[in-house]
C-alpha cells in the first residue's frame, strides 16, 4: 500500500494500525513455525500423496516461503538492495496464491469437513510437545530478534577547536577522516524502485552533535508546486497535491526522526490505512497517519531543498498525541505538526486551494515583474519574498497566459524560536545530496529529544515528493559513551 498503489483499492479491506509491528512480529512467527515444520518433518514419518496436482502446489509453498524468508531477513539485516526488496516484495504476493492452491486442495477433498478437521482436539493433543517445543523456540527467537532491533552508531568525539560549518560540505578535515556507515532505504517515489542508500556520519562535543547525511538523487529537484496563468485564471501545477500525495511538483526533502526507544515502525508512530486511528477523520491518500498514542513526543528534523535550504534550517517538527479535528481544515495531520516559533517560516502563495482555481496572496512588484515571463521556467525553483511583492488585486494581475509564479511566499528568511532549532545545509552535485546538520544536545523544549546516550534516530529521503518517502527496518542506536570517556558529557 506504501508503494504500490495499484493496490489502493483493497484499502478498505486490510487491517490498519500499527501495521510494521504486525508484520515484524508475523515474520519471526513465520520463520519459527517454519523451522518446527521442517524438525516435524525429519523426526516422524508421514504420508507422502500421490496427487501431481498436490505435490507441485506443496514445493510451490516450500520454495515461495523460503525465499521470503530468505529476503526478508537481509531486509531486515540491512543487507539488501534494490531487487531483494523487490523478490520479498513478489514472493508475499506468491504466498497468497500459495494459499488459494493449497486450500482449494483440501476443498475439493474434505468439501465442508475441512472446517472440523482444522480443529481436532486429538491433533493437537497429539503434538503437544511439539507445540510446548515452538513456544520454546519462539521466545528464544524473539528475545534474540528484539534484542538486534536496532542498530548502535558511535557517536565521535569532537573537540571545541574542530571547526565544522554548516554548509552542505564535507571539506573539513575532521569529516574526512570519519568512515561513512550506510543505511539502505527503500519504498520512496521516483527513486531507483523506490530504493536509495543513505550514508551518515555522526559527531558531538559537550554542546552541540552534528550529523553529515549523503544519499543518491538523480535529479536535484527544487520545484515545489508552481502557479501557472490559464484561461485568465491561475491554477496550481500538480498531479497529486489534491490528496496530499504529490509526485511530480515538489522539491526533494529529507527527514529525521528521534526516540528515546527503538520500537518497529519508527517507534510506533506510524499508523497505516485509510483511518488507522480511532475516532480521527480519515486521510486523503489512504497511506496513513503519524502519531503517538502513548503519551511521549518523538523530534522530526524536516529538511526542504527549496523551502528551508536557503534559510540554513530544517524545519523542526514533532510527532506527538493526535490533535483534535478542526472544522474548516483541509488536511487532518493527526499527531505530527511543526514546533512553536516566535516569527519567520514561508507560507503558500493563495489565499485558499482549489484543485482548478487559486487567488494569489501576492504579485510580484513591478521591477521584478519582468522575471515572471512565460519562457523562465527558472522560476517554479525559486520564492516570492514578501518585500518584493505586493497584494493580490485583480487590476494588478496582467501578467500573460502561460506565466508561472513561485508558490512558496516567505515572511522572512529564518525561523525563530523553538521550530528554529536545527541548522541544516544541503548541496546536490553529481546525483548525490548532502546535507550537513547541527543541533544543540539539549535545547529545553518540550517537543524536543535531547541528543544522548541510547537515543534511536531514523532517516527517510523524498525524490521530489510530498509523502513517498523511504524508510529503513532498524534504527540507529545513537552510543554517546566516547565523550563520556573524554568528560564531554
């Protein structure tokens, strides 16, 4: 559903929720249940049938199974790359035909008492040791499986001599000198099939940690949803922004996500489905909300290549409990919403949406009226700045068919206050992003994660999405414990 769409229209009939916990939990049940079957099979005897039809049907199952657990455990690993997803991804859906075969099998034999003779007391009975022996098995694999849920990162120590600016390079000495660790990401729109490494670098002294990102982007994309002059009208250059899943219009992001805990699905706060949460509105797009339902915040550090680049920020956001629905909003985004500020940020340039209408908020004055001219495509990569615009009038508006005007008004240049925590320069050169960050270890804000000892930290890149973004199984266990040992901390 995350990624493939063409599946969208069996979202009222799939489960929701806390789906990645769902299916962390059936794969190592899977996996053991598997390995009972096969010592099952090599300790006792057991009719062997005599049905062509049948036996295809059952090493159909074994080698369908087998490769899915095969490429779901390098998934989970961290080892795999773009066509093991994809093999994972082909030998799910097999597994379901799988099981169409299998029990139309036994239908054709049985007819209606294939139900009874799925629950026989005796069976059971019978194989009670067995089933004494899976539940053995199954907490020894699940104490092994939650204790490597995460992966550890160390952290490098870094003096207050060692100079870094944040400016979207690695050039200083004391980057160069650090190896990159790779986390591999999938299920991201218009990446490689969806797949794109992301390799990080992470150092702190006792004020401040930085963190140096690189990940693959083919195209350096700072488009973000332009307007466009038609039929005397103005409109907003999409493909999917009506449901807030926009693939086409929009600039390359990328994300950071931290915890205090190392729980699957970026530590519970992702709930997918059409209304995963109860009792709040449905989404737009039908892949899900975020939100966190136990009562603690968890920080997202929110880079934009065009909206908060050239501020030097991420955008510093929060994924907490779920707000309450307004009336009159257009997009419910349950628990996640940006932190509080004092002044700055950059607003949408159109006083409200329409899907084939809008009414700009501003017009360009008039001596920069002249780089809003049919032929500058330049200028869906760029912002109105509000001292260089004025009003929306319709007197005013004279610009011809075909012109393309910014969509992305800024107040001014910088966030303040607590939203403006994270300094974060990005540059794009030869396909590849990088982006350089910095934030102070313990900033005081409720809506914060102080950076320290056993903090999970995820990633997730966005190829000129509003959404679609990668993501990885296990997080980054952040281990703080060189500048203990140095007194930094």
């Amino acid at each position: 559903m995350l990624q493939y769409d063409h599946f969208s229209f069996l979202a009222h009939v799939l489960p929701q929720g806390k789906m990645h916990t769902v299916h962390y939990y059936s794969g190592i049940t899977l996996a053991l249940a598997s390995v009972c079957f096969i010592l099952y099979r090599l300790t006792f005897e057991h009719k062997t049938t005599n049905n062509k039809y049948h036996r295809s049907v059952n090493w159909f199952g074994y080698i369908v199974l087998l490769v899915s657990l095969i490429s779901g455990f390098i998934r989970w690993l961290d080892l795999a790359n773009v066509w093991i997803s994809t093999v994972h991804y082909l030998s799910a859906l097999a597994i379901i035909l799988f099981l169409i075969l299998h029990s139309y099998v036994y239908f054709l034999t049985l007819g209606k008492k294939l139900v009874s003779k799925l629950f026989q007391i005796k069976a059971i009975v019978r194989f009670k040791w067995h089933l004494i022996s899976f539940g053995l098995l199954a907490g020894t694999g699940l104490f092994i499986f939650e204790q490597n849920k995460s992966l550890s990162f160390q952290v490098l120590p870094l003096e207050h001599s060692d100079f870094i600016a944040i400016d979207g390079q690695d050039s200083e000495p004391f980057w160069q000198n650090i190896e990159w660790k790779t986390i591999n990401t999938y299920g991201g729109a218009n990446f490689n099939n969806g797949y794109t490494p992301v390799q990080i670098k992470i150092a702190s002294n006792d004020v401040e940690s930085y963190f140096l990102f690189r990940w693959q982007d083919e195209t350096k994309s700072l488009t973000h949803l332009p307007l466009v002059k038609l039929n005397q009208q103005w409109q907003v250059k999409q493909q999917g922004f009506h449901i807030f899943n926009e693939t086409r219009y929009y600039e390359d992001k990328f994300a950071v996500l931290l915890s205090q805990s190392c729980d699957h699905g970026g530590d519970g706060t992702a709930h997918l489905g059409k209304s995963p949460i109860k009792g709040k509105p449905a989404n737009w797009h039908g892949k899900g909300y975020h939100g966190a339902l136990d009562g603690r915040v968890r920080d997202l550090w929110h880079w934009k290549a065009l909206r908060t680049n050239d501020m030097v920020q991420m955008d510093d956001n929060v994924i907490a409990a779920p707000r309450i629905a307004k009336s009159g909003d257009r997009r419910y985004t349950a628990g996640y919403f940006a932190d509080g500020k004092e002044s700055g940020a950059y607003v949408m340039n159109w006083l409200w949406y329409d899907k084939n209408k809008v009414i700009p908020k501003r017009l360009p004055l008039p001596e920069y009226q002249h780089m809003y001219r049919v032929d500058n495509q330049h200028i869906e990569q760029a912002v109105l700045p509000w001292f260089s615009s004025k009003p929306y009038k319709p007197l005013l508006d004279t610009f011809p068919e075909g012109t393309l005007l910014s969509s992305v008004l800024y107040r001014s240049n910088r966030f303040e206050g607590d939203r403006g925590d994270v300094t974060a320069k990005g540059h794009w050169q030869d396909g590849y992003w990088t982006l350089e960050v910095a934030r102070r270890n313990k900033t005081g804000s409720e809506y914060d994660v102080a950076l320290e000892q056993g903090v999970c930290l995820w990633v997730a890149a966005f190829d000129h999405a509003q959404i679609a973004h990668t993501r990885h199984q296990r997080p980054l266990k952040l281990d703080y414990s060189a500048l203990s040992q140095k007194g930094k901390l």
